[in-house]
C-alpha cells in the first residue's frame, strides 16, 4: 500500500491511488480482518449460532460495518477533512470580539 523512500527528500508515498483505498483495505492491512464479535469470525465458528438470538444481529451489524468502511476511502477522507478546515477557518473568521461580521 505505501513505498517508503530514503534521504533528505525521502518519505512514504502511497502506491495506489487514494480513490482506490478504502478505510477496509487499510484497516485489514495494519490490523487483520475486522471483526465486531469473535462469532462473525468464519475462522472461529460459534457453537452457538444455530440457537443464539444475537448471532444474526452481529452477522447484520458485521455486514453494515463493512459497508460503511468500503464505502470510504483515502481520498474522501482527505477532501472531507478539507471541507471541515476551511469552514472552521471560515467560522473562526466571521467572529470577532464576540460579533459576527457581515
């Protein structure tokens, strides 16, 4: 996901674009699979999912987590972070002494 670069100009850039990257993709790098409850883990499968009343709970739950994270990626991130500074920078600007400027 990222190449790391040496010398006085040296850094980490990333190696797909950040449209590319979702929040998924770079969680499950660093971390592993993401999982809400150990149930919803296919590689430790729960005795009790076949009666458990919250087992498909979790698997819903697990399910909209996911869709919520591949629906974000670098780059909507980086462009929401900018919307949010500038309308900070803008609130900041518009009170002064207490009064709002017209």
């Amino acid at each position: 996901m990222i190449a790391s670069h040496r010398g006085v100009t040296g850094g980490f850039s990333l190696l797909s674009r950040p449209d590319e990257l979702n929040i998924v993709d770079i969680i499950t790098a660093i971390e592993g699979p993401i999982w809400l409850n150990s149930c919803v883990d296919p590689q430790q499968p729960c005795a009790r999912q076949n009666w458990c009343g919250a087992h498909q709970l979790w698997m819903e739950a697990q399910a909209a987590m996911l869709k919520v994270l591949r629906g974000k990626t670098i780059a909507d991130l980086a462009k929401e972070s900018a919307e949010n500074l500038a309308a900070t920078a803008a609130d900041r600007c518009r009170l002064v002494g207490g009064t709002e400027w017209s």
